[in-house]
C-alpha cells in the first residue's frame, strides 16, 4: 500500500496526488463543536482520548492522505509553565507578554513536567489511522512563537517584536533559543510517540526582510530541528523573498497563495512543494474552485513532488462539504495524463 504522503516527502510522484488541509481539524466542523463543548480549547489538547478524536474526524469526513494532530503551537509554553490561554474569537493570549530582558531572564527552564498526554494521544490516532494516511506532528517556529509571546496576543505587523530584535539581540537570541528548545521537545514528543512528519509552522516570517530572517531568526528555526529523524516540511506566508533559506535542512516547503507553485519550483528547484490553494476559491463556487485548484495542480509539476494543500490555513466559516469534495475531486485527477501547458 503506498502512503501517498510520505511517497511525495521522498520526492517521489505517485498517481494520485496526496491532499490535505492545514486547520482541517477544528472550527469548520459541526463535530468538532460538539465534542469540544464547555471544554476550553487548550485544556482540550491536554485531554488524549478528546485530541485524538478531533484529529480523527476530518479524516473520516474528508478522506484527506494526513491526520495533522489537533493541538496548537501554544501547547508547549503551557506545558512549560507559561502563562498562556487560547481566548475564543481571538487567539493566544499570555498573563504577561515578555517585553524585557527581565522578563526572558523569568520564563521557566524550557522543560516539561509531564507530556504524557500528547504522546498518549499520538498513540491513540495512530491505533486508529488507516494505515495508507500519515500522522503528521507540528510545532511553531522560534519568530511566530516569540510574536505571539512579546505582543502578548495576535498582531498583524509584530511590531514589538521586531523592535526587540533590533533593540536588544541578545535578549532576543536567548528567547529565539527558549522558544526553539520548547518547540524542539514537542516534536520529539510527537515523534516519539509515533508521529511519521512534521510541519515547522512559520506562519507570521513574511513581514522579516530576508537579512533579518537570515541572522535572527534561521538559525533557531534549525535549531528546532535537532535530533529530528522523520521528513519536514516548512510554512509560512509572504515568504518569497527567503523560501531558498526555508528549503534548506527540509523536505518539503510550504507555499501561500500568493506564488505560483512554478515560480516557487524555480527558488526551491531540488524540494518538494506543499500548497497552494487560495483559501478564498473555497467560497467562490465549484466551478472556479476547480478551474483554480487544476491550475495549482498544473503548475506543482515543476516541482519534483507536490503535497495539495491550501495557502492558509481552512477559514472557520469553510462549508466542510466543499472540502470533501475538493478532495474527491483532487484524487481523481489522473497525474500521468496532465501537462503542465495542456
Ligand atoms: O487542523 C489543524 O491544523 C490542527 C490543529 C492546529 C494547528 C496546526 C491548531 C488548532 N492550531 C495550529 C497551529 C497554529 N496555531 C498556528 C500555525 C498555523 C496557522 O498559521 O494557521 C498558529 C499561528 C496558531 C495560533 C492560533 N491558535 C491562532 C491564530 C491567531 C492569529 O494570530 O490570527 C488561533 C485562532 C488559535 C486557536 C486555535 N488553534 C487550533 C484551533 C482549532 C483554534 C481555534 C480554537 C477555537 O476557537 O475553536
């Protein structure tokens, strides 16, 4: 049986493309509202039998090749110690945003006391996986994690914390490198337990320039992937002008909307692509979904392999039923009859 996902990490081409969608488990689905209830969305990570189950449900709906697991690039603060909350309608929120050397110097030993519960959730998904779909883990990459920590809560231009960066680069250099070791332990957590890939989520790297990603933040990125033995695959969003820098050390990269896959095959000649469908083609109707997502399909032949995804992540007013479809629609297209002019 090939496990199409994993085929495509290998750069291998096989005759059904793999598909599957970053925040397919979660907000968009009517079971996922259900089962998570009173529950908050941290303390639902926290719970194995409830994670798994989440992380199960967009399979079973959607027929996608990948599980992602359902947790969030906070989880490892939280289990560090850090005094961190998902707030509904907002996002990640910290008790005391960090904003000063002092307030590096006070975060806790980037350890955890107990993560019995992520490995014991990844054990239960891959007990009921199909075993022709892959398992993959994640973690939040040293800038997005340090973004959220310095604003304290989202933020659209990450303005304190590039300030920071700039101001004072020591202070930043060791929060980079607490962040790096969190993130590092919770994929090898994840991975231990049986997770068969991973994503480094860059989500916010786009609004660096290309010489401030190289020198504050690369660096930590890498060092995240430490002792890492299953393939990777590395996203962000307006990362253009350094996805050369984001292929390096990974199998795959992630791609946003806004590059045509053959224009991000000619930065990243020799990696795998992973992307890209416009999240916004989900509202626009099948006819130009399918018009769009054959386009993306078209132009990821220049890539040696290429993993169907979105450029983003699902909005959480998608219709779950377009993306079942969409999936239908992706594995039926025959790979070996296309051309990339066709
Ligand atoms: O289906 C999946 O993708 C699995 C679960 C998952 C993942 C991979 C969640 C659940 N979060 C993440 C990663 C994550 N978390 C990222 C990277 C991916 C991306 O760019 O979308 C980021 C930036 C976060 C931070 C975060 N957590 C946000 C974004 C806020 C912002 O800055 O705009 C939000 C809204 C959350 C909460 C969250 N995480 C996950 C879910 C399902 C939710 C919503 C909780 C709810 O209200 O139901």
């Amino acid at each position: 049986m090939t496990i199409r996902i994993l085929e495509a990490l290998r750069g291998q081409r096989t005759p059904t493309l793999p598909v599957w969608f970053m925040r397919q488990a979660g907000r968009s689905l009517p079971e996922y509202q259900q089962a998570r209830k009173d529950i908050k969305m941290l303390d639902s990570c926290l719970m194995p039998e409830l994670a798994a189950e989440i992380t199960l449900q967009p399979v079973r709906r959607h027929n996608v090749d990948a599980a992602i697991f359902f947790s969030d690039i906070m989880v490892p603060l939280r289990l560090a110690g850090v005094d961190v909350d998902i707030a509904p309608g907002v996002g990640p929120v910290l008790g005391s945003p960090i904003r000063s050397r002092q307030d590096v110097k006070n975060l806790p030993t980037p350890t955890f006391d107990d993560a019995g519960m992520i490995a014991e959730a990844i054990r239960l998904i891959r007990a009921e996986l199909p075993t022709d779909k892959t398992l993959l883990g994640f973690a939040g990459a040293p800038f997005t994690l340090a973004a959220y920590m310095v604003e304290g809560r989202p933020s659209k231009d990450h303005l304190r914390a590039r300030a920071l960066m700039y101001s004072d680069p020591t202070t930043w250099n060791t929060l980079l490198s607490w962040c790096a070791t969190v993130s590092n332990l919770f994929l090898r957590v994840q991975i231990e337990a049986g997770a068969q890939g991973v994503q480094l989520f860059d989500s916010w790297a786009g609004s660096l320039s290309r010489t401030a990603y190289e020198t504050y933040v690369l660096p930590y990125s890498r060092r995240t992937l430490e002792e890492i033995t299953v393939p990777r695959i590395h996203f962000g969003t307006y990362t253009n002008q350094f996805l050369d820098l984001m292929a390096h050390g990974f199998e795959a990269v992630g791609v946003d909307h806004r590059t045509p896959l053959d224009e991000a095959a000619r930065l990243v000649p020799d990696t795998v692509l992973q992307g890209n469908i416009d999240p916004a083609l989900l509202f626009a109707g099948q006819d130009a979904l399918h018009a769009h997502a054959l386009d993306v399909v078209r132009r990821g032949l220049a890539a040696p392999a290429h993993i169907v995804n979105l450029g983003h992540g699902v909005p959480p007013t998608t219709d779950p039923g377009v993306l079942t479809e969409l999936v239908a629609f992706l594995h039926d297209i025959e790979i070996d009859k296309l051309t990339e002019e066709e």
